[in-house]
C-alpha cells in the first residue's frame, strides 16, 4: 500500500534537515586548483551522484511544502464549491482509478477524511476555490454527498491558501510526485502544460522529478501526437516511453492523424486496452490494419445518439456509404453538399500538411 502524501512528505522534510546538518558539518569547499587536481572518483559512483542531484530539490520542495502545512490551519468546505485546478494532469479515471476511488470512499465513510485537500480561493469566482491537490479525496466526497441523505451536512476538509499558476501547479506537481502514479503520457501531457504555464525545461526537471533529456522525450512526444488521439488511447498504464516515441514518429506522415481518426469509433478499437488501441492507431496510421479495425466486414455504423444514419464499408475496391431508406432527406441533403465538403476536406489537409 503507498504511503500517504503527509508521512512521506514528513520522511522528506527529515530528510533535507540531515542533508542541511550534513553540509553544515562537511569540510570547507577547496579550491578550484585542489579540486581540480583531486582523485576522480569510479565511474560507477556516477549515478548516485546524479541520482542525488535529481533527489534534493524534490526533498527541499517537499520540506517546504510540510512546514507551510503545518502553518496553515484546517477549514470544512463545502465539497460542491471546489472546482478542479484549471491545469489537468490526467486522464478520465480508467477502470483501476475508479476501483481505488470506491476504496476511498469505504475509508473516508467508515473513519473520516484523514488528509485535507489544498485549495486556493478562486481567482475569478467569489466564494469558489480550486483545487490544487487532493482530487481523489475531493471525487470520493463529492460522490459520497450525492448518495447522502443530508447533503449539506457533508463537508471536505481542507487547507485554503493564496496560490498563483506557478504555485498551484508546483502544488499540484508535488503530489503527483509524490504519488508517483502519472502514466508515461500522462506525464507528457503535464510536461506540456507546465511549458504551456511558462516553465523552462531546466524548470521542468525538479517539478517533474526527471532529467534533461527526459524532459524533452516528453515534450516531443507531447507536441507530436494530437491530444485527442492520445485521450482516445486512454492512460495506457503498461505503455511507457520506448512505445511512445515509436508511434510518435509515424506524425511525421500528415495523414497519420487522419487515419487514426477513422477508425477511433470503431468497435475493435473501444473493446480494447491501452496497448490493442495504440496497436490498432499504429497501423492506421500506416495505411494498415484500418480495414480490420473497422469490423469484421470493414463496416463502420454513421450514429446520431441511437438513430442510424448511414453505414461506411471499407474494402479493396473503395469505400461505400450506404443510407437507410429512412434517412433519404439527408442522403439527398448530403449527396448536394459533397463538392462543398470535400473542398473543406482539401483545405484541412492541406493545412495540416503545412
């Protein structure tokens, strides 16, 4: 089971003081020529050295973040007044997430909320907050306060304090950190936002918790595969970077993300998991494989909520659009807008070409 967010903010906050009692009784710094002529150490001593450096300003952040804990004092909100933080740094809650988020709501019914949220006032809604971390205890009482019979007496508890972007998002990075349960996109996609808020990469590396050249995977990635075609894939909480970068690489073809986006709707790609999906966009995108995803005789259903509009069957010859007899108005309708439509399909190609 993961330790809480406090007791290993606390293991953190111990952490950083034995590091400060440690510089503080460690030899004067040596000068440049005695340092410079010093025995180098191994080589395999290297990654620790780098481990560390990567290792301390989380500690510091966290260290911080107990002691302002600790000078904030603890209010009883009303759960329906949160928004969530205008910075997203996940995906809809998947089947897992939704299975820890019933744990929690037995925890929190049978013995009460035990970690409070954080939020910051709204910064343009008098009487609102939102949220900086906590979204699964925020989710877990809000769904406990639709099933109450006393709604209003549900409260959240919770630390109330004035937050900027910059700080709500180091905020919110902290607890992902601490978590350590983003998804490799996930993460992407958060390194996205946090070069969207005006973080530098260098910035990016102690929020994040990885290196340099992590950081720029993760940028790239992000900036390569549409943000729609990677929420159609889902968290994909087997599929990490290697994955990730090999389909990110099939965007440099124009008609990759066309491709995928026929057969996103398919039935063969919503049965699937993370990994089927992302096999099932691969092969699109290449021009294959799109005709299976799209069924077993390559039929596509055309629906508007249950109302059948039309079927699209792809095979070798083409592609063939057939309208029920109960739709002819709109198979009349669309037989005369097809010169007007496919002159929008040219200009959006062509954009994306350029």
């Amino acid at each position: 089971m993961k330790k809480s967010i406090v007791k290993m903010m606390a293991e953190a906050a111990k952490a950083a003081e034995a590091e400060k009692k440690a510089e503080a009784s460690a030899p004067a710094a040596q000068p440049a020529s005695a340092r410079q002529s010093a025995p180098q150490s191994s080589a395999p001593s290297a990654p620790a050295v780098e481990g560390a450096r990567m290792v301390a300003p989380v500690v510091s952040s966290m260290g911080r973040a107990l002691s302002q804990l600790k000078e904030d004092s603890i209010v009883a909100l009303d759960p329906g007044k949160i928004d969530p933080s205008p910075f997203r740094d996940r995906f809809a809650a998947d089947e897992e997430a939704a299975e820890a988020l019933e744990e929690l709501k037995l925890s929190i019914s049978s013995e009460g909320q035990k970690i409070p949220v954080l939020v910051r006032p709204h910064p343009a809604a008098e009487g609102r907050y939102q949220l900086a971390y906590g979204h699964r205890r925020l989710a877990a009482v809000l769904a406990l306060m639709q099933e109450s019979g006393r709604p209003e007496a549900v409260k959240i508890r919770a630390y109330v304090r004035p937050l900027s972007d910059m700080d709500l998002i180091r905020e919110q990075s902290l607890e992902n950190g601490v978590r350590e349960n983003l998804t490799w996109i996930e993460q992407a996609l958060w390194a996205q936002q946090l070069k969207e808020a005006g973080f530098k990469q260098r910035d990016m590396q102690p929020v994040l918790g990885v290196t340099e050249s992590t950081v720029s995977t993760l940028l790239k990635v992000a900036a390569s595969v549409p943000e729609d075609i990677v929420l159609a894939i889902g968290r994909a909480r087997n599929v990490g970077r290697p994955a990730w970068t090999a389909f990110a690489k099939l965007f440099d073809d124009a008609k990759a993300a066309p491709r995928i986006r026929a057969v996103l709707d398919s039935k063969a790609f919503l049965a699937g998991d993370a990994p089927a999906r992302m096999s099932l966009a691969a092969k699109a995108a290449r021009g294959k494989g799109a005709e299976k995803a799209a069924g077993k005789s390559g039929e596509q259903e055309i629906r508007s909520g249950k109302r059948l509009l039309g079927k699209l069957k792809t095979g070798s010859s083409g592609v063939t659009l057939t309208i029920p007899k109960q739709e002819a108005a709109f198979g009349t309708w669309l037989g005369g807008r097809l010169e007007q439509l496919y002159a929008e399909f040219e200009k959006d190609t062509d954009s994306r070409q350029h």
